[in-house]
C-alpha cells in the first residue's frame, strides 16, 4: 500500500493539504472540459477516484491503517454518494469540487445540477437507480444502499462479509479515538 510506502508524505498534514489541493485542482480542470462527465465514462470514472482521494487525503489519520482510514463514516459515505449509481454522479462530482474550489463555471454547471438531476443512488442488490430519498441503508455499516427490505434480505449472504469488515474497520478506529 502507498501509506507504507511514503510515510513522510501521510504523516504531514501540510503535504496531505498540498497532495489534495493539487488533486482538487486536477479534477476541477477536467469538470470544466465540456460533456466530460455526461459523454465519457471513463473520465467520469477518472474524475470519481480523484475525489475519493481527496477525501482519504482529508480525513486521514496516521493512527490507523488503510482500510480503516478508508471506512471511516465520512470517507464510506463520499465514495457511495459518488460510486454507486454513478450513471448520474455529475450532481454530486460538481457539489465535490465546488466547496473546494472557487471557480464561476464549477458554480453555474452545479447550479444547472441541481436544477435538473435528481439525487440518485443505486440499489446494492438489483442495480436499479433511484432518487437517494427513497433508498435505504443498512443500519449495520451505514454503507450500502438497498430499494427495499425485500432486496436487502436478498443481498445479506454476499453483504454480510463486507459489513463485518466495516464495522470492525470502524471499531478499530474508535479504540484508536478517531472521530
């Protein structure tokens, strides 16, 4: 893992800053191109993994490994909002790297955004996308979205490892006293 091999750079908060300005920087600029995230998946895709780093980067915590860094309520909720149901992510990348970054085209295409794409999330068990509103989570992990009971019982022999791997994640990191 990358931690491992750079410590100097995840124990300095001033170059994790440095490391998530530039990639704010470098998500934003792709944002601006016109119809990148709309037309092309693979930027989008692209442009996804940024701000999951990002986010890692600004919640880090030397304390704790990797994976527990990276199940922390925050970080898991960032990479849900932007991963599942990222056929119309573009609302929620905008939003991302808008409170990060002052930029008047960032504002007017979130605005537009917000106007004319819903909220979406996507059912961790039958795929279908759906406003985040009426979706649920499971009250275990916080983490996986479902459409309903019906759906979340379907999905619990392939959720139940994953789930023990979050909440143990999460347990770790609170005998550790992160936030």
């Amino acid at each position: 893992m990358q931690i491992q091999k750079h410590p100097n750079v995840w124990n300095d908060s001033s170059k994790r800053k440095l490391a998530a300005d530039m990639l704010t920087r470098i998500g934003a600029n792709l944002l601006c191109v016109p119809d990148t995230v709309n037309q092309d998946r693979k930027s989008q895709q692209f442009i996804i993994s940024i701000a999951y780093a990002i986010t890692i980067l600004e919640n880090f915590d030397a304390k704790l490994d990797f994976i527990s860094n990276s199940v922390k309520p925050v970080v898991a909720a960032r990479y849900r909002d932007l991963y599942c149901g990222t056929t119309n992510a573009s609302r929620d990348l905008l939003k991302f790297y808008r409170k990060r970054m002052r930029c008047k085209c960032l504002k007017k295409m979130h605005l537009e955004a917000r106007r004319t794409i819903p909220k979406l999330g996507e059912c961790c068990n039958c795929d279908q996308i759906k406003e985040r509103s009426l979706l649920m989570c499971c009250s275990r992990c916080m983490f996986t979205h479902y459409c309903s009971r019906e759906c979340q019982v379907a999905a619990s022999p392939e959720h139940r490892g994953d789930c023990d791997n979050f909440v143990r994640a999460r347990q770790h990191a609170v005998a550790c006293d992160v936030p």
